[in-house]
C-alpha cells in the first residue's frame, strides 16, 4: 500500500492515533516546494479537525470534513505527482 492509499484509509477510519501516522508519511514530502509544504499542512489541518469532529462524536459534521480532507489529499497526490 503506498503511502497515498494508507493516507485515505486513515481519513476513512479518522481516530486519534491517525495524527501520528499520517504526520510519519507525509514527513518526506515537506520541504520538496512551497506549495507541496502548503499542500501538507492544509491537509493536516482539515484532517486534525476530521479527528476532532470523529472524537467528540459531531456527526453532522464529519462527512463534509471527510469531503474536504479527502479533496486536500488529492491536491496533494497531484503536487507531489507533478513534481516527480
């Protein structure tokens, strides 16, 4: 599995532990551009928020989270593609 489908497993089952990993996968990406690093932590930040929402059990809330993140993990795939 590579790290971009391990990455939307982890918006799947969003769970506190999921911080940690997906900051671990990601971590070799950043500092490759600006826009990549940006890239980055715009998806952390909706996926943090993903997290919290999951948590606290707002479930009006989190499938458009989920929409969002995913949508950011899929500029992010493209950047990374396009710069490779």
């Amino acid at each position: 599995m590579d790290s971009f489908q391990r990455l939307e497993a982890l918006v799947d089952s969003a769970g506190v532990g999921s911080i940690e990993e997906a900051n671990a996968l990601l971590r070799r990406f950043k500092g490759r551009s600006q826009m990549i690093t940006a890239a980055v932590d715009e998806f952390m930040l909706d996926f943090m928020t993903l997290v919290f929402v999951v948590e606290t059990g707002e479930e009006g809330f989190e499938n458009p989270i989920r929409k969002l993140a995913r949508g950011r993990l899929s500029n992010l795939n493209h950047l990374v593609n396009v710069a490779a």
